[in-house]
C-alpha cells in the first residue's frame, strides 16, 4: 500500500536496497538481473543507508551506461533521476552530515583534527564565483561525475549549468565544514544559513508505490471474505466496482489511486454527462463507487492513503429527475401480454421468472438464483427461501425472507416443475449454470413492449412496483406486503421473530391478491 519505498526489500527480517537492471545494460554488470545491497537487520539504520545504497547502485548503472553508450555509438541519454542543483547540494550536504556523525562514533580522534580552514575558504570562494572552472572541477569535479553516473545530472564542464551546480555543492561542502567545527565543539543543533540549503525542500528519495484502483478493491475482498460468518462482496459487485474504477482509470490515462484528485473527479463527471450517453442517475452511482473505493484505501492505509481525506468527497454529484412509480410499473394489459408469452415458452428462466415475480414482488435477480431445495411445504402449503445460503447475496439483510407461493402460480404447475428439477439451480444458462438472468429478461421483454413505445418502463424492476399496487388493491397489511417484497422501514421490530409461526399469516396475506385474469389459449 501507499508509503512503500521504491527500490526496498525487505526478507525474513534483513533489508536490502534492489534495483532491477535494464536488460540492455546486463552485459556490462556480469549479465545480473538486478543489483543489490544488503543494509543489515535493524529497520532504523536500514531506511538511514537507503538512499546512499541506491545512489551507489545507481552509479553502477550509470558506468554501464556509459560504456553501452561508448559500444554503440549512441548519444548519452537524459538523466534518468533528474534533480536540480539544489536537491544535488542538499542530497551531498545531508551526505556529508550523515558520514561525520558515522565517523565521530567509532572513531574518539576524528573530532581532535580539527577544520581546514584553507579548504574552506576555498570552498567559500568556490560559490562566491572568485573559482574558474578548472578550479571548481579540481575542487567538486568528482563529486559532479558522482552525481551523473547516479543519474542525478547530465551537465556538461563549461556550460552554465555545470558551473552552477559546482558552485552548489561548494554550499554543501562549506556548511557541512561549518557543523563539524560545531560538533567538535559538542553542539549538535546547527543547521544551513545559505539560502541554497536553508530554503530547500527536503529530497524526497523514493516515491510511494503506485497503489492501483483494483489493488484497493482487491484487499477489500480479501477483507470481506476473512473469518467465520463473513459476509463476502458478491461478485456481481465487485465488477460494478472494477468496471467504473477502470473508466475512471482510463479517462485520465492512470490507474494510480494516490494521484487522484478532486478536480479530475469533476472533469471526469462532467465528460460523462456531456457524451449524454448515460443518465445523470447512473453518472451518479458510478461517482459513488469510485469515491467508495477511494474510502476503503484510505480505512486501509489512514497514515498515507490521502490523510486530510478523500479527495472526492466534496464534488457534488449530478442531479436527476425521478420517473412516478406507475410510470416503471408494468400496466395490468402489459402484465398480462407478458404472462401469457412465458405461458407458452420452453427455457424455465423465462417461463417462471415472470410469474414468480408478477406474485412476490421478487427482484429478478433473487428469482435468478432460486434452488429447488428453496422450496418446502408446510402443513399443505408450499413456500420458498430467498436466502444467501451457497454464496448467494441480497441487496440488503432484511432481503432474507420465506415467500408463500400464490394460487395462480400453483395453478400455472410450478409445484410440478420444481418437482421435477434437478437438485440445485432452477434457472440455468445453456452452456453453464451461473448467467446473468435481467439482462436476458429485459431483453426479452422489450420484444413484446418496444423501448420505443414505452421507455418509462422498467423490464425488471416494473413488476416489483405492480405487485405492491396489487397488494394496496386488495388490502394485504403494510408489514406483510414489506415482508414478503423484502423491504425494510428501520424499525427494530424486524430483528426479533419471523419464524414459522407466521408463515400462515403470509400465506393468508398473499391469497388476498386477486390473480390476474389471463386467457388459455
């Protein structure tokens, strides 16, 4: 997760510093794959090493650049770990620091010799602008070629560039000169005056790995699914949540999550709604799930993962206007043009989903799943589970709930086809059992009421809001029709009971209901 250092290896309690080496440059290191150095087993002084042992590594690569460079006949390359000049001087001033203090506590003479004061002065004239060139490279020249092979530089002697960062790293050495002189004398608090130091922005020497957008849902899952009783993410949705994250992922041309920013977010909402392909409605839920998926990265990781917050939690989402029930609800002729052609089809799904869903309120999804061992009979009546038993999910916890099975479905011979069914899935797909059922019955739908007739109609979801109707029609008891259609109202009435004790009363509930009148043909 966010806050892992590149270049870091960390095994059986050792760290190491590891690059991998380009494949072109092998031959010129020993054909390695890549090159590593070993920083001990305490954390501490590991992280301290690290950016001096990948520097070092980096130096490595660089002579062997240079010397494919040479084979070839290639022009040498942009620096490929470009700093400024005085990233260089405060990267070589910490340097020197680090080292005098390595030095000061395993050797008791080193703070007996004493400064140079020659050298320093040298060093003050250096960035004073009183050296030439010759004279700055006789003073930081090495130092200057120490930095291109690291791939810090590509400055050349003579130009501008190169004398500046001369002039830098004369800063460098003069001040880290200065905190000795201080330390020999035991004070341990001073810090850079010039302005080239004491303005700079420490360098920040590894970046944090890109944390990938599936990476975050990929730990969800993981979470989801750890322990007794858990409650896995169907995965259903877990595609919701991959399949928006990749758009996202794909408009803005990364899939890091740690980059994300607020006003990407909006851009990418706004495209969506100006394309004008998709309502306003779902431009608003995948919004939702992306910035859900932002949230689980963040319960993962708090310390690094966006600290100050998610960065997509203040873009207003878009508005929308909502379609009247009735508008979605199948009409009591489309209901029955609809019934009366699953009446005369052959594949079960499309037989018995419809007529399961015109008398339960069902959703077509929960229909979908249903097993023949779903199915009991209790003291002469027969009812169903809708359950998450074999890995099956529902929208919500009060979802769970034991359907009687109406007359009209009775009459229509569903007792006989479970009967008949094979142990588990009823509805199947013709090379595989698992299929997605609501596109399959949307589309079949749509090819008795055209889209282009009726485009309020919801294909699926129309036949939940026609048996509410129906159940307001003929006077079913507000809890039971929010029961039997797996509603829920909050009250905390619906954690206590619901056993089979009341299973008559749902079954004397759902009689109530007038079947629909169709015609035998």
């Amino acid at each position: 997760m966010a806050g892992t250092l590149r270049h870091w290896k960390e095994r059986n309690g050792r760290y190491s510093a590891r690059l991998v080496i380009p494949p072109y440059l092998r031959p010129y290191l020993d054909n390695k794959a890549e090159l590593e150095i070993q920083l001990g087993g305490d954390r501490r002084t590991a992280l301290r090493n690290h950016a001096a042992a990948v520097a070092s590594i980096q130096r490595q690569i660089g002579i062997a650049r240079q010397k494919h460079e040479a084979a070839t006949g290639q022009q040498p390359k942009a620096a490929p770990y470009p700093l400024t000049a005085q990233q260089i001087a405060l990267r070589d001033y910490e340097s020197q620091i680090t080292f005098d203090a390595e030095i000061r506590a395993h050797h008791p003479g080193y703070s007996q010799m004493g400064m140079d004061a020659d050298e320093g002065r040298r060093f003050r004239d250096g960035f004073a602008g009183k050296l030439t060139d010759d004279q700055l490279d006789e003073l930081v020249g090495l130092r200057v070629q120490r930095f291109a092979l690291s791939g810090n530089t590509d400055v050349v002697k003579g130009t501008p560039e190169w004398r500046s960062l001369a002039q830098a790293l004369c800063v460098s050495s003069y001040e880290a000169m200065i905190r000795q002189d201080e330390r020999d004398e035991g004070n341990f608090t001073g810090a850079p005056v010039h302005p080239l130091l004491a303005d700079a922005t420490p360098v920040i020497d590894d970046e944090a790995v890109p944390v990938t957008f599936d990476s975050i849902i990929d730990d969800e899952v993981k979470r989801r699914s750890r322990g007794k009783n858990a409650k896995p993410l169907p995965d259903r949705t877990v595609k919701k949540y991959r399949d928006h994250c990749s758009a996202f992922a794909k408009w803005r041309k990364s899939k890091n999550a740690l980059t994300v920013t607020a006003a990407e977010g909006k851009g990418w909402i706004e495209s969506l709604q100006d394309a004008g392909e998709l309502g306003n409605r779902t431009v608003k839920a995948m919004l939702q799930n992306l910035r859900t998926v932002m949230n689980w990265g963040r319960q993962n990781d708090p310390a690094n993962f966006f600290p100050a917050g998610n960065p997509l939690n203040g873009i207003k989402a878009p508005d929308f206007t909502t379609l009247p029930s009735y508008l979605r609800a199948f009409t009591m002729d489309e209901a029955k043009l609809v019934l009366a052609a699953a009446r005369i089809e052959e594949k079960p799904m499309l037989r018995w989903i419809p007529w399961l869903c015109a008398y339960s309120g069902m959703r077509v999804s929960e229909a979908g799943n249903l097993r023949k061992e779903d199915f009991f009979e209790l003291n002469g009546r027969w009812f169903w589970k809708v359950t998450t038993v074999g890995a099956r999910s529902l929208k919500t916890a009060s979802s769970e709930r034991r359907i009687p099975v109406h007359k009209a479905l009775t009459d229509e011979g569903l007792i006989e086809f479970v009967k008949a069914a094979k142990p588990g899935r009823l509805f199947k797909g013709d090379t595989k059992d698992a299929v997605l059922i609501q596109p399959r019955i949307s589309t079949w739908v749509r090819s008795f009421i055209p889209f282009d007739k009726r485009p309020e109609l919801s294909p699926n979801h129309g036949w939940r809001h026609l048996f509410e109707d129906l159940c307001r029609r003929d006077h079913v008891p507000e809890d039971a029709r929010n029961y039997i259609t797996g509603r829920t109202d909050g009250g905390s009435q619906e954690l206590y009971g619901r056993s089979e004790v009341m299973l008559p009363g749902l079954a004397s509930a759902i009689d109530q209901i007038i079947p629909l009148p169709i015609d035998k043909k």
